[in-house]
C-alpha cells in the first residue's frame, strides 16, 4: 500500500503498469472498491469506463 496525495492509502497492485491495465487494476478493481462509481452507478461497467477516459483523452 502507498499514500496517495490526499494521505489515503491506495491500493498499487500494478504500480509499474500503464494505460488500461494501470486502471483497471488500480481504480476499478481494487480493494477499496470501483472508484468510478463516486461519477455514478453506470461506472459499473468497465466498458463505460473506457468510453469516459477516451472522451477525455480525445476531447481533454
């Protein structure tokens, strides 16, 4: 476990990793739980996720 910024613990199972991956193991399926849901219950789906990230990418 490691401090993030606000002083929580974090889960970094995958530390090392990037993209999708990184995400998904860090943020979606951590052990804390989906930290997308906070945005809404439709973050439940991994796919929705994806979208939400790219659009962001893509449209900053």
């Amino acid at each position: 476990m490691a401090n993030s910024v606000n002083g929580a613990t974090t889960c970094t199972r995958n530390a090392d990793g990037s993209g999708w991956a990184h995400i998904r193991d860090n943020h979606v399926i951590n052990p804390s739980g989906n930290q997308f849901l906070i945005s809404g219950s439709e973050y439940a789906d991994e796919s929705r996720i994806q979208n939400l990230i790219l659009e962001g990418a893509k449209n900053g």
